[in-house]
C-alpha cells in the first residue's frame, strides 16, 4: 500500500502539470488573440477615421467649389446690373445736365427695373459674398433708390431746370461705390485691380471721369 502513494502522486502530479501546462497555454494563445484583435480593431478604426476625415476634406471641397462658382456668377449678375444702371442714369444726366428737352416718368422705368434687380441680388449675395462686399453692394442699391426718388420728384422736368445738384452728386456717388463694389468683388477672386489692367475702365476721383458705371 505504502508504495503505490508514489506513484499515484506522480501520476497525480502528472495530470495536475498537464492541466496546468493546457490551461497556460490556452491563457497565452487567449492573450495573444486579444492582443491581436485589439491591434486589428485599432488598425480598422484609424483606417476608417483617415476615411471619414478624407471624405470630409473631399466634401469640404466640392462645397467650396460650389460656393465659389455660384458666388462668381452671383457676381457677375450685380456687375452687370452696375453697369447697366450707370449707363441708364448717365443717358438720363446727359439729358437733363445741359437742359435738353423734357424728361418723362417711362424714361425712368428701366433705371427702376434695373434698381429692383440689383436689390434682388444683394439677397443672394447676403450668403454668398464676403462682409465688404456685402456692405458696398447695399450702398449701390441705397444711392439708386434715392436717385430714382430724387428724379422722379422732379418730373416732368422743363428745360433749363435748377435744383440738379442733389441728383447730380448722387449720380457721382453712384460712380465711386460701384466702382468700390467691382473692386472688392475682384478682390475676393484673387483678381487685380480694374485699375491696374485699364485706368480708363474705372472712375477715379473725378466724377466727370470716363466709365461704365455711368
């Protein structure tokens, strides 16, 4: 009896390392998967946080490039609406400056139609221009309104009329803003000054100075 204790504690012994031996190994080779997975797992979400971040900054960009054009062509609507009021207004001082003749309320109807389409714009452009812009372009529309008021309140006009300082001064205050306005419009597209490429394009500080703002 008393020898086979030995050899059931070797045997017991034995069972006892291989369990431990099974039971180490299946805590390391369970570690080692962990370790793994974590790995995995952190390689997938930084993987999928260079993807969101990549689409945002390619959705950033196509916003961008949209704003940008619809912003240009925002622009180019005003300027040509400056444009087309200055020669208007500029038809209509030429008329009534030296005293030629009489003036009639349908003469100043496209000068209104062209005021109220240039205050449709600055709507647009509350969302898409930059504050400088912004502010000048109200100020265009604050001088032709009160051109178009000034004017109106003097017809029918006779020859040689007096009282055309007030309507001339806003006609040459309209001059100087639309020019401000053009040029802070091509500021904002990284273009250079009217001024620069053909002085004779912009008015300068003589009102009586050549330009298609009128």
């Amino acid at each position: 009896m008393n020898q086979s204790w030995p050899v059931l504690l070797v045997a017991v012994l034995g069972v006892i390392g291989t369990l431990g031996a099974a039971i180490s190994t299946q805590v390391l080779t369970t570690r080692r998967e962990d370790r793994r997975w974590n790995l995995e797992r952190e390689r997938e979400q930084a993987r999928w946080e260079r993807e969101r971040v990549d689409r945002a900054v390619q959705w950033q960009r196509e916003d961008d490039a949209r704003h940008h054009e619809s912003r240009e062509e925002t622009y180019k609507r005003f300027m040509q609406v400056l444009w087309t009021w200055g020669r208007e207004a500029a038809s209509i001082r030429s008329i009534i400056e030296p005293g030629h003749g009489h003036l009639f309320i349908l003469d100043t109807d496209k000068l209104y139609q062209d005021g109220v389409e240039a205050v449709d714009i600055v709507a647009e452009l509350e969302l898409a221009a930059s504050a400088s812009v912004r502010d000048s372009a109200r100020e265009c529309c604050e001088i032709m309104s009160c051109f178009v008021i000034e004017l109106d309140g003097m017809l029918p006009l006779p020859e040689n009329a007096d009282g055309l300082d007030v309507l001339l001064s806003l006609h040459d205050a309209y001059k100087m803003i639309a020019r401000k306005t053009v040029e802070l419009m091509r500021t904002d597209h990284g273009l250079v000054s009217l001024a620069k490429v053909d002085p004779y394009v912009v008015p300068s500080a003589r009102p009586s100075s050549p330009a298609p703002f009128g």
